[in-house]
C-alpha cells in the first residue's frame, strides 16, 4: 500500500509518531473537520507511487509525488464524473439514443486527469477515438459530450462530428481521431508549431497500443527527435487493441522502448498520482530535450467500443480483478479515507451530485434540437466563395457555400 | 489599384463580387514582353508569401538544401533559414501528418511531395485529417495548408510516377484543387492557394517548370492573387468547346489553331481550379458553341471530364447539338517504351480528331483491335 507522510510546519519525526496521533484525532470528528478545512488548501502531502517508474534512457522521476487534500479531493470528483458520464452513455448507446461508434474510457480517468494536473491549457492534447474523458479534462461540459453523442445543436461540434471527433481549440484539444495512429504524427505537427511560435508548451500525442505498431508513428518520432520537438507521446496501453491482446501484436510489447534514441518511462496508469509525476516531468523534459515516450499501464473496463461485449477476448476475472486491484477512483478515495480528508459519506455525497449533474446534462441535451438542414453545407470550407454543394439528388437541394 | 482589388476578391470578403468582366479584360492585356518560366512563377510566389506571412513555412523532400528537386524552392533555404525551410526525411505519412498539425495551431505550411505519387502515402493525412477537419469540428479546427508538387506524367519516368490525382482529389468536399498552366496561373494560384484558409491541393507539372510565358507587371506585382474556382477563357471561339487543365491547356491551344485553319473556332477554357470546378463558365460556353470536348491526362474512368460532360447534361443539355467528346490519358498503366508512352497520354492530334468528330467533321472510328 501507499507509504505517506503529513508533512506541515511542525515536522514528524517519524511514521510511527504520526500515525497514532492522527489515528486518535480521527475519534472526534469536529477536530477532524477542522483539521481537514485547515488542511485543504496549503497543506502539501507527499505520497509514493503505488509502483516505481521504469525508464528508458532516462533518469526517472521519484515516486514521491507532491500533492494536496485539495487536488486529491479534485482527483476524485473528477474521476468519478468521468466514470458516471461513461457508463451513462452506455445506457444511452442501448437506448439507441447514441449511434455509430462509441468507445468509452472507463478504468483510464487517472490518465486524462493525471495528466490535466500536470499541464495547462495553453499546452495542447491530441488523442484517437476515446476521447469523451479528455474532453471533460480539458474544460468541456457534459451537456457538449451528451449532446455531441445524440447528435445535437449544443454539442461541442454542433452534432456534425459525433463520439469520435470532440474538439476544444481554445483549451487546447485538437480531437478526436478517428484513423488509429493518425493522431501521432498530427500531434507531432502541434509540437512543432508551438516550438515554431516559440510558445514554451508542449504537446502530449496519446494512442492505444494498437496504435503503437503504426509506421507513422515512427515517422514522426523521427521528425520529432531531429528536430527537438515538443512532443511527449502518451501510450495508454490498456493492453487490448480492440479483440487482439498486445502480446499478438507486438514482438515487443514494451513500447516506453520502443523509441530506441527517444527516452521512455512506464507508468502505472491506474495511480493518478504516479500520471501527474510522469507528464510533469515528461512537460520539462520536452520543453529541453525533445521527445519523449510514456507509456501508461492502463485497462478499459468496457468493450473497445458498445459494438465489443469485451469478453471473448479476455476474462471477465481479469476485469473484475483490475475492478478490484487497481481501479483509479477508488485508489484515490482509499487515499482520501485514510489521510482524513474526507468521510465514506462526504465522497457517496459526491458521488450523488455528480449522477444528478449527469442526469441533468441528458435531459438538457435530450432537450437540444438535432441541427438544421441547412447545417449539412455548413462549415465544409472557411471560405466556400458562394461556390454550389449539392445534395442526393442535386435538382432538389443545392446550396451555395459560405 | 488592380493588385489590391484582387487581393480582395481572391480573400473572399466580397462574394458574389462580380469584377470579372473588368478583370477579365485586363488580364487579356499583355503590354510587358517579360517573360517568365512557371519554374520561377512559382519560386517568386512562395518567396513573396513567405515574406508577407511569417507563419508560412515551406516542408518536403530536398526543398532546402539541394534548392528542391525541380528547384522551385532555389534560395529560398538561405534566405528564410532552416527554420522555415525543412528538409524531411522520406517519409511521406509522417511529414504530411506533421503539417496538418501545424496547421491545426495556426501556421501555414506548404507541404512538398516530390510528385504526388508519393502523396498515396499521405492521402490520409490530406483527405481525413485535413479536408473534413473544419466540418467535423462545426468550424473550430480550420487546416490552412497547401500541398503542392508536380502531378501527371513526365518523360519516360514508368507506371508508379505518371499518375494524375485531379479526378481523386476533386473529388473530395473540403478539399481546393488547383492545377495552374502558365506562369500567370502559377504566380496567382500559388499565392492565392497559400493565402487560402483551407487545405489546398495544387497540382503542378514537371514539364511545364522549364516553359515560358509572358507575364505582365501586374502578374510580377506581389499581391497578385487569381481568384479560387474561376476558370479562364484562353481563347476565344465559337464552334466548339474545349475544356483542359495544366500541360493539356498548351495541347488544346496548339490543337485550337490547327482547326482554325480547317474553319472550325474552338474555344479553349483552362480550367484552373478542379474544386471548385467554373461550372458556370463551362455551361455558358457550351451554351454559346453547342459542342463540348474535354481534355485531361488522367485515367478517364471517373475523371475530371466525367464531371464536366454530365455537368453539361445536367445544366444545358438542350444546348448540346452533338456528344459530348472525351480525351483522356489511356486506361492502363504508364508504360516505359516511348511509343508506347505517346500512345497512353493525349496527343494534339487526338484533341483536334474529338473536336472535328464534335463538330460532325469526321467519320467516326470504327472500333480497333
């Protein structure tokens, strides 16, 4: 389990001395409350990766990792509206309420929010298709992804786009790919773009280890490194590329090596703590030296999309067992348990808001129309110089392009 | 004056501006007898743009160092440095792929390929990360790129480096295609293609670098920017129709006078942009002439005379008064052998037999062997 330490003005000496103290405090629950209010905000706590980092030509970071009551507290909400947003689409995806394609990202919410806490929003995140989590990451609303789904108005691409291309240019998302590996070299692209615009932000280009075997990501790793780019590639590997295990893939599943020249470090990508260490570091070794590769040890509960019941290609004691192991939002609530930051109650509460927010964002998206017709020659160019578009049949419907 | 019309027109903030007929009429007017190879059209468009805009960059195989590969970008590395002049490895995917993204944050690329044969290897970069972009994302992500390079068939060069890419790339929503022929064309697409906010695919041809063209100073001026989706009437006529775009515009006008001389008046349209294509131009014209042959190079299953021919039918086929002729390259691979080669790509010859047979001037071919 997680070692800890409370470190505060009044230094400890050692675990032992603390652990009574803190153990006897938990008795009283108004000194807890006060104690947690006062340790929410400038209260930095130092908790140790569940696992070491493993490197690649590089000096790994330490397990150590600074946080605080508040930004764990941050971590769980987050993780848990992701999780709750997921598994409401499911539901949607079978009410056929959502259609085509639809991969969720529920068992990974520790990489997209990992990885927020580590950077800003002027830094910029490229991913493939399981994008509805990253999205929420990077400053989008529920009613954008529910609407988005169904295909409506208040979606985030006006229901033009669907599951897979979600965007937030202004917060730095750039989608929402829907051709595995395609993203990588795109990213790479954004890297050299913010080097070019002498930005001092940083690129993070996530894919799947299906991804991983693509050529083009080699091209561009190539690219990247020769030119001292940006860029830090992100390989959720969650161990499945849609029905083929990563071991009938690749010849050498350890794809933090995989960039030979380019440095790499594994990752839990379970233990949000041990995601925010990695991009941190990942961020300041890019800003310096270029590319860099991350892989994050990860696992997806559901199927590879609603189409995939994700159990003929492994056991459903496999994924019960990484359910019970090693799942994101619950390691954080045994941390925050534990480190008196907040009751059982206090989180279920939590958790209650967040499937009340999530219901409302269904019912207000339910509510948007789906877009106009006219809609369907809108936003084919920047500037269409009037020139005609047509429909199916192009003696009923034509339209001149803005 | 002129120079800043233009660039206003070819901006597109202000649609449906009809200046053509003055425009027209001017650009007809050729008092400089300056010449100018397309070669240096081009080389003169990317450096004045690249002056202009700081965030226009230039990518590709050999574009640096060894002054590009047809030596279009001669100089352009030692004037601008590597930073804005990149040499890439071959490695098509990835470079393109890395553009486009550039794209996405806000610059203005001009990807090279050495011919766009190789830009097979891209093509998923250009139609899916780079055309449907803007409509994917209702407007938020915009691909500002240019992909430019020679297309078609060169001398002798075989199967996997003749291809024409018009009819593929035209045929894709959210892409521009623009296919210039003289240096004119060259200087004004090229410019407009890079001022353009959206992915421009701007087909070029190899044996069209070394040829010259008279330029006026209006041309050499650096805003002269042709307008995007508006083809040009080369040559005026009356008898039939003939529509071409690149190498095949010079084979058309050398076939328009060796039927002048048998009394019939061809009109000869250069197309210029390939999305979007000047249907209006081309029906008014056969509205005018009745007869209609088009010319391209490419394969002609699903071609860009394809499009032209049932476009015709579609808007003014009461103005038809014969077939609709095609000429097109030969629906097999690009041999080697010379002969062989002259057979596979259209000839003069061949644009003057469709035009008479248009014209009912000719006793049709019997099929051969």
């Amino acid at each position: 389990m997680a070692v800890s330490r409370l470190a505060s003005s009044s230094s400890s000496s050692g675990s032992s001395l603390v652990k009574p103290i803190s153990a006897a405090l938990s008795f009283t629950s108004s000194l807890r409350r006060s104690l947690s209010s006062s340790a929410d905000d400038s209260t930095t706590l130092t908790i140790e990766t569940s696992l070491p980092f493993t490197s690649h030509n590089c000096d790994p970071p330490s397990r150590a990792v600074e946080t605080s009551p508040k930004e764990l507290m941050s971590f769980f909400r987050e993780m848990a509206l992701m999780r709750r947003m997921e598994i409401a689409a499911d539901s949607l995806y079978k009410a056929k309420l959502i259609r085509g394609f639809c991969h969720l990202y529920d068992g990974q919410e520790a990489v997209a929010v990992g990885m927020e806490a580590a950077i800003t929003k002027k830094d910029c995140i490229i991913t493939a298709y399981r994008d509805h989590c990253t999205f929420l990451g990077r400053g989008g609303t529920l009613l954008e992804v529910f609407a988005e789904l169904m295909g409506r108005q208040a979606g985030c691409s006006k229901g033009k786009g669907g599951s897979m291309h979600f965007y937030k240019k202004e917060n730095g998302f750039y989608g929402g790919h829907g051709i595995v590996g395609a993203q990588i070299p795109l990213g790479c692209g954004l890297a050299f773009a913010q080097k070019y615009s002498k930005d001092e932000t940083v690129t993070f280009a996530s894919y799947g280890d299906g991804a991983a075997n693509q050529g083009q990501l080699f091209e561009a790793l190539n690219m990247a490194a020769l030119w001292d780019l940006p860029a830090i590639l992100v390989c959720e590997n969650n161990h499945y590329g849609m029905g083929t295990a990563e071991w009938r893939a690749a010849k050498s599943p350890a794809y933090y090596k995989r960039g030979d020249y380019v440095p790499g470090l594994k990752v839990d990508g379970m233990d949000v703590l041990a995601v925010k260490q990695a991009c941190k570091f990942a961020k300041e070794y890019a800003l310096k030296n270029g590319p860099l590769i991350l892989e994050m040890d990860t696992y997806r509960y559901h199927g590879h999309s609603m189409s995939d019941p994700g159990s003929t290609y492994r056991t459903r004691d496999e994924i019960s067992g990484v359910r019970q192991e090693r799942d994101p939002v619950e390691r954080v609530r045994k941390l925050l348990t534990s480190h008196d930051i907040a009751s059982e109650k206090e989180l279920k509460d939590i958790e209650k808001e967040i499937r009340k927010a999530v219901d409302e964002a269904i019912a207000q998206a339910k509510e948007s129309p789906m877009p106009e017709p006219s809609e369907l020659f809108t936003n084919v160019y920047v500037k269409g110089y009037g020139v005609e578009s047509f429909g199916a049949d192009r003696k009923e419907v034509r339209a001149r392009l803005p | 004056m002129w120079g800043v019309l233009r660039q206003k027109v070819c901006a597109g903030g202000l649609p449906g501006m009809y200046i053509r007929p003055a425009v027209a009429a001017f650009r007809n007017y050729s008092s400089s007898a300056k010449q100018m190879m397309v070669r240096e059209a081009l080389n003169s468009a990317l450096d004045e743009e690249m002056s202009a805009d700081h965030r226009v960059f230039l990518m590709g195989e050999e574009v640096g160092e060894y002054q590009g590969a047809y030596k279009i970008s001669k100089g352009l590395l030692e004037k601008y440095g590597p930073e804005r002049v990149l040499d890439t490895p071959i490695t098509e995917a990835g470079f393109t792929g890395i553009g486009v993204g550039a794209a996405y944050y806000g610059l203005r690329p001009v990807v090279e390929f050495m011919t766009f044969n190789f830009s097979m290897q891209a093509i998923d970069h250009i139609i899916n990360s780079a055309a449907k972009s803007n409509y994917m994302s209702a407007g938020q992500i915009s691909v500002p790129i240019v992909f430019r390079g020679p297309n078609g068939a060169a001398a002798g060069v075989g199967a996997q480096h003749s291809q024409c890419y018009a009819a593929w790339y035209g045929s894709c929503p959210g892409l521009k295609v623009l296919s210039p022929y003289s240096s004119e064309d060259a200087r004004g697409l090229l410019k407009a293609a890079i001022r353009d906010p959206d992915p421009v695919v701007f087909l070029e041809n190899e044996l069209l670098y070394g040829e010259s063209f008279p330029v006026s100073d209006e041309v050499l001026d650096s805003s002269f920017c042709l307008p995007i989706g508006k083809a040009k009437i080369e040559r005026e006529g009356k008898d039939v129709t003939i529509t071409a775009y690149s190498k095949m515009v010079g084979f058309a006008l050398k076939a328009a006078e060796m039927l002048s001389k048998e009394g019939i008046s061809a009109e000869v349209i250069n197309l210029r942009s390939i999305r979007p294509l000047d249907r209006s131009t081309i029906n008014a014209s056969v509205r005018k002439t009745n007869r209609l042959v088009t010319v391209e190079e490419g394969f002609p299953q699903h071609g860009v005379g394809a499009e032209i021919c049932t476009s015709v039918i579609e808007e003014s086929f009461g103005y038809l008064d014969a077939p609709v002729e095609r000429i097109a390259g030969a629906d097999v691979p690009m041999p080697y052998a010379a002969n062989l080669e002259r057979m596979a790509v259209p000839q003069v010859e061949d644009i003057v037999r469709a035009a008479k047979r248009a014209c009912y001037r000719s006793v049709p071919m019997a099929a051969t062997a």
